[in-house]
C-alpha cells in the first residue's frame, strides 16, 4: 500500500460525502447482530485518518486504529483529539499487525483490502486478523466489486474540486481487472498559481470465492455477504460487497 502522504492532505476534504456516522451506525449493527457488545475491543484495520475509528468509538467501542501511512495516522490523532475520544493509532500496516492483546472484533472499510498489494498481502492481513482474534470474535470488511472495478472505475477519469485542491483522478483498467490510479492534487498558494503534487498506488479486485478461500484459509467462516450498507443480496451491479466472517481458530492463551 502507498504512503499516501500526500493523499492524507486532502482525503478528509475529497471524502466530505461519505456518512461515517450512518456508516459507523451499519456497521455496529453488524458488530450486534453477530453477538460483539458495544464495550467490546475492535480493531480498525487501515484506519487512515480515523473518522470511522472516531464514530464507532462513539458508540462504545473500545477502539484501537491501525494503518501503514504516518501521515494518514497524524490526521487521525487530531481527528480524535477533536472528538474527545480516547483511541490508540498504532503504525502498522494490515500484512504487519503486532498488537497487544487480542480483540472482539475487527473492521476494515472503504476497500482497505483492494488497496493492499495483491492476493499474498490479503491473505497476510486474513491471518493476521484471525491471530489477534479472541475465539469466535468478528471479522467485518468491505471490498470493492470487479463489476465496479470493470465498469465504474475502468479507465475512466475523475474531476474534484474542493475548497482546498483541484483533483483529477485518473484510472487504468489492467487485464485482471485490478486497476492503477493516479491522483494529481492542485493547491492554491495564494499567490495566483497551484502547486501540483502526484499520488499513484493500484487497486486489486477478486471474486467472492477467491476471498472466501483466503478466509477459510485464515480460520475464518463467512456468515453473511451483503450488498454496502444494507442487508440485501449483491447484485449484478452492486459495486461494494460488505462481508461478515467468525474467527474458527482456537488459541492457547492469548495467542
């Protein structure tokens, strides 16, 4: 996964349409409906800057937010300091997690896991999830669908403007369906002229069998599949899958 640092500038601004309260609400649905209490530990993998971190701390649950940028992370600490919530930001990467104890849950959403660097690295992430897992805790992610990465994304093009950057977003559509991007960011200086910076990193698609296979692969039981923010079946098109799975392993102490 990329650094994104210079992507951690603006990704709070360029993600302003994103409902993380509505989204921190489904997903702690989720987290009930499966029998995690609202106390319990949950770990948020690729956090980035923390806002759902933030929103499900809210809630009650006892946070911990993981992610491999530093700088995504520096903006979660003052997102969190903002909000008043007490959550520990750890820097460390999905394939690379070493916490201090186990956890009831996990989390990991808006496409986490297509951004991670190919099958290996998600089946790292998988087995990393399931060794800090207490027996029978909760993994809940989401991942993007090869119908979005083929049709929505493909190699297609991207506008954004916001009160702090002028962004374009471009995509190429490889023949795996993975596709690679690359974000140019224009900021006004103040002094009649932008100053252009350049993010590049590559989303990863795969099907619901190749997930379900690293997952069972990684002690984990898919307990339902659904399509983003609701508690429908995917369809043909839906471009986000949200998947629910129970850790099987068991453990001799704390792992």
């Amino acid at each position: 996964m990329s650094g994104y640092g210079v992507f951690s500038q603006f990704y709070d601004s360029l993600t302003d349409n994103i409902d993380y309260k509505k989204r921190a609400g489904y997903i702690s649905t989720l987290l009930i409906r499966y029998g995690v209490k609202t106390h319990a530990d949950v770990l948020d993998i690729g956090c980035g800057t923390g806002k759902m971190t933030v929103e499900l701390s809210k809630l009650g649950y006892s946070m911990i937010g993981t992610d491999s940028s530093p700088d995504m992370l520096s903006q979660a600490g003052c997102n969190s300091s903002e909000s008043g919530e007490n959550i520990l930001f750890l820097c460390q990467g999905a394939e690379s997690l070493d916490l201090f104890g186990t956890v009831d849950a996990a989390v990991s959403t808006l496409d986490v896991m297509n951004h991670l660097d190919g099958k290996k690295s998600v089946q790292k992430a998988f087995d990393n999830a399931g060794l800090f897992m207490n027996p029978g805790g909760v993994l809940i992610f989401d991942i993007n669908t090869l119908y979005k990465h083929r049709n929505i994304l493909g190699n297609n093009t991207f506008v954004y403007e916001t009160d702090d950057v002028y962004c374009v977003w471009q995509n190429t559509l490889n023949d795996d369906s993975s596709v690679n991007i690359s974000l140019d960011f224009f900021e006004y200086d103040g002094d009649d002229c932008y100053i252009r910076s350049t993010e590049e990193f590559k989303e990863y698609a795969y099907s619901l069998e190749e997930i379900a296979e690293m997952l069972k692969t990684a002690e984990f039981e898919i307990i339902d599949i659904f399509d983003d923010m609701t508690f429908d079946k995917l369809k043909e098109d839906s471009q986000r899958a949200v998947i629910a799975a129970r850790y099987t392993g068991k453990k001799d102490g704390n792992g």
